[in-house]
C-alpha cells in the first residue's frame, strides 16, 4: 500500500470517528406501567404520573436535553399508549409506537427505528422514564468519559450500605441468608451510553440465548465488553414504589 493510500485510509477514519462522536441521540424505553408505583388513587402509567405538575417522562427527556451534544430524545411506547400524546414534548423529541413485552425488546425496536431513519450510526443513550432527577454534570461526565475512553459506559453508585442475602426458613419467613461484602459493589443507573449499532447486536444476541436482560449494559457485558462506570447522583433515583414520588 503507497502512502496516499494510507493517508487516505486514516482521513476516512477520522471522519467516520467524528461522525460517531457528534451523534448522540437518546431513548427512552417507556412502555410499561409501573404496577409496583400504582395506588388506589393513582391508577394511570408511573410515567405519566406528574411531579410539580409535569409528568415524570417530560422530565426525563428534558434531563438528556442539558447537554448539546445529545442531538435527539426518541421515546418507544405501545401502540395503545393515549397519554403520549398529551405531553408537550418539545423540538428533536420524537415517539415512536415500538414498545414491547420487555425493555430488551423496546430498546431494540426503538433503536432499529431510529437507525432505519438516520444514515449514520452514533451512540445510543438510553435512560429510563422512571428517572426524572439525571443532574446535568452527572450526563456530560458519563459523555465525556464514553467518547474520551471511546467506549460505552454507565451512570452508577458505589453500594453505601450493609448486603444481606435473603432466604426463607421452615416457617415461611423472610430472613438473612448471608452478608455480602460491599466492596466493588455498584447500583447501576442510566443513562447508559453505548455504540448504536453495537448494542443493537448485542441485545438480539442475548435475547437469542434466553439472557436476563434487566439494563443495555448486561446485553454488552454479555458481548464480552467491559462498560465504564461513572459516578452518578442520588438525585438520579429510580421512582419505583409510592412512598418514592414525594
């Protein structure tokens, strides 16, 4: 191979590099309901439930709009979802009727949709609806680390408190199996930032093999990748449960 050649070979894949560094674009798996979050009084999907008068998904996807290079909020509901449509959701924000039993399969519907559209590939960073407190320097340090380590990674916290094990004895009661060291322990949090197309496969190949898929970071660690752990906040709180709303 001349020179040119190789000249040429390193032009291109420093324009395909930055291409993938500068299009970033979020999505939100919110086609569930929420069951553990529902009351007798607050019978509606957890996402649309409002705090301080705005529902918790506007929240979330205004959260990932803090940093610039974020270039578009793509959220996946189900076909029968009305209440999206009562939401102002704002510019780049777009919706999508791709939701499926679980989030592995919203996730990867969506981001088919998403790269079906768009003719580069990018980074995908997903978050969750149930997520409305992602502080804006917890969101540019994760995007920053993924693109500066050029690897996908995720918001997290180190484990604060004592783990038990649980188990159930002779009379049926819930009780302590053993203590589990704490010690490189991490709540995993989202968002989670990784190649687009490379997620994309590694979230058909593990539902392929009957893998638990509970976030995008296990369908990669499943791939063989070693996501980056970036320190998050306890504002960034998942609502799960009733009490979590106030």
């Amino acid at each position: 191979m001349i020179l040119s050649d190789l000249l040429n070979d390193a032009t291109a894949a420093s324009t395909a590099a930055t291409t993938m560094t500068e299009n970033i674009f979020a999505i939100i798996p919110a086609g569930g309901v929420g069951s553990r979050a529902l009351t007798a009084d607050r019978q509606i999907p957890k996402q649309y439930c409002t705090i301080n008068g705005v529902a918790m998904l506007q929240l979330a996807a205004n959260a990932l709009r803090a940093d610039t290079r974020v270039a578009a909020v793509h959220i996946g509901v189900t076909a029968e979802d009305t209440w999206i449509d009562t939401l102002d959701l704002g510019p780049n924000v777009y919706v999508h009727r791709t939701a499926g039993a679980t989030r592995a399969l919203t996730v990867s519907a969506t981001l088919q949709a998403v790269l079906d559209r768009d003719d580069h590939d990018g980074w995908a960073l997903v978050h969750d609806a149930a997520r409305p407190g992602l502080q804006p320097d917890a969101l540019t340090a994760l995007i920053d680390a993924c693109l500066g380590q050029k690897t996908g990674g995720l918001l997290a916290l180190p484990v604060p408190d004592t783990v038990k094990r649980a188990t159930v004895d002779e009379q049926q009661q819930v009780c302590v199996a053993q203590t589990i060291p704490r010690d490189g322990l991490w709540l995993a949090q989202t968002p989670q930032l990784f190649p687009a197309r490379a997620l994309l496969d590694a979230l058909r190949n593990a539902m392929s093999q009957g893998l638990e898929i509970t976030d995008e970071a296990s369908a990669m660690e499943a791939a063989g990748m070693r996501p980056l752990l970036v320190r998050g906040s306890a504002e960034n709180m998942k609502v799960t449960w009733p009490a979590d709303f106030a």
